[in-house]
C-alpha cells in the first residue's frame, strides 16, 4: 500500500528502518504513470515503506519543501532510519526500483 507523506508524519514515516517516498504534482503526466508502479512495488515488499507526497496540494508540505530542492517529478528519496541514501528523478522502472530497495534499503 502506498501511503499519504505530508508534514504531519514525514518525520515518523522517514524514520522507519525502511522507506520509500516519491514526490509528485497532480499534473505531472510521469507522476501520473509512476503511481501504479509504486502501488506495484510496496505490495512486493511488506515491511517497506512506500508513500507519495503530492507537493501541489497547499500548506501540505511546506517543511518538506523547505528541506528538499526538486528539480523535477517524480523525485524518489530513499530512507533508511532517518538517513536519506538514495534520491532518483523521474520515473523509476519496477525492475530497476526493486532492486534498488533491495540494494540499498533491505541489505
């Protein structure tokens, strides 16, 4: 399941052992093909983490954007306890994401 990531509980959803967070705008066509690639890939991996935070949406992630520069959706982070390891831009294939979680995140 891909989950909701806004300010609320970006702190708490970052922190666990192993996260996924894509960001993404309403009318971007990528963010709009990645979706179901997400969908895909977070049922693969119960113990992931997987969420999507739509930066479009006011007052939803303006600590998000104050600590982040994008310069491009989708943008993908990779977090492991807090730590960012790995950002992607655009859209990340099913194959090349899982094996990047597995690389980096499920070693």
């Amino acid at each position: 399941m891909v989950e909701d990531v806004s300010d609320a509980n970006y702190q708490e959803f970052t922190h666990a052992p192993a996260a996924v967070v894509s960001y993404g705008l309403a009318t971007c066509e990528p963010c709009k093909i990645y979706d179901p690639i997400l969908e895909e890939v977070a049922a693969k991996f119960p113990d992931l983490r997987v969420g999507k935070a739509k930066m479009h949406v006011p007052g939803r992630c303006r600590e998000i954007k104050k600590n982040h520069t994008f310069e491009t959706y989708p943008t993908t982070h990779f977090f492991s306890h807090g730590k960012l390891v790995l950002t992607r831009e655009g859209v990340v294939e099913s194959a090349e994401l899982v094996a990047l979680i597995s690389d980096h995140l499920l070693q």
